[in-house]
C-alpha cells in the first residue's frame, strides 16, 4: 500500500528516522536488531539507502550532520523534517485499507507502534471496523454461483479477515 505516494519500507524508515536522526546503516541494523520488525519484514541496505534518497526528495528527511563511516567513507546522519515529522505520525496511525496488506503493513504499524510506547487499543479497535465490513461480505457471498475454487478462495479470505479481527479484538481487551 502506499500512502502520499510513499512504500511501506519508506514509510518505515522515516518512522525509524523520525525516533532518532540515523544513517542508513543505522536504519537497517535499527530493523534487523528488532525482533518484531525482522519478523514482520526482510529488509536488504541497498533498498534503505533508496528509501532515505526517496525521502530526502519529498523533503520529508533532510541531512542532519555527517560522521566519519567504519571504512573511511563519511555517513550522512538524517533528521526528519516537520513535514517529515506529521507523516511518520499520520501513517503510524491510519488504518490498512485492505486486509491483504495486514500481513507486512500492520505488523509493521504494530512493531514500530511499540517502539515508541504508543498504546494499541483504539488504533486495533479503529482497524477492526475497518475490516469487518470485507469479513461480512466474504461471509454474505453464497457459493451458489462461484466454482469450487472460487468458493475456495472466498472462503480462505474469509478464514482470514476473521482470524485478524479476533486478534484485533483481542488487542482492544488486553490494551
């Protein structure tokens, strides 16, 4: 899913950046040291560093100071902008649209969420309504006219929008 244009690594490295001003090597070890993230998704430098200089375009990071790197090679230090700033937030608290994008999206939210302390119970809550009305209509649609792989596939949707929203709720009790 992109939001404002931005991918879902984009969207992580500016939170990343957005907790501390980091280098690039410091945002990818920042994903690999955290266990829910580096379950959550496998990020490769490269794709990092094109994150940063994607970022840096939208003005929404900006260089914050250089240090001497490991080998010689200096390392820009980046900062979120206040434009930066407002995005990492927003994105951090919008929902995911579409059930499909859970698995990496929303574990990512959850993740980065926790980093900051940032409580679960009404963003699971605010989630859940948004997926109960796909989980209803997958629920709604007979296999009277759909194949049997259709009615598969249907069913397997359903299967897993529910399973999300019985975590979700069970997010909203424990907090």
């Amino acid at each position: 899913m992109r939001l404002n244009g931005l991918s879902l690594l984009d969207q992580m490295v500016l939170v990343l950046v957005d907790e501390e001003p980091r280098h690039g090597f410091g945002v990818a070890t920042a994903i690999a040291d955290d266990d829910a993230l580096s379950m959550a998704i496998t990020v490769h430098r490269p794709l990092v560093y094109r994150a940063i200089d994607r970022l840096h375009a939208e003005g929404l990071l900006a260089p914050d100071r250089t240090e001497p790197g490991d080998r010689g090679a200096p390392r820009t230090v980046w900062r979120t902008t206040s434009a930066g700033r407002a995005a990492a937030r927003g994105w951090l608290e919008s929902t995911v649209p579409h059930p499909r994008d859970a698995r990496l999206e929303l574990l990512a939210k959850f993740a980065l969420r926790s980093r900051r302390g940032m409580a679960n119970r009404r963003f699971a809550a605010a989630q859940r309504r948004c997926f109960e009305p796909v989980a209803a209509s997958l629920r709604s649609r007979g296999s009277d006219r759909a194949g049997a792989a259709a009615d598969l596939v249907r069913r397997w949707r359903y299967e897993s929008v529910a399973a999300m929203i019985r975590l979700l709720r069970d997010l909203e009790r424990s907090g």
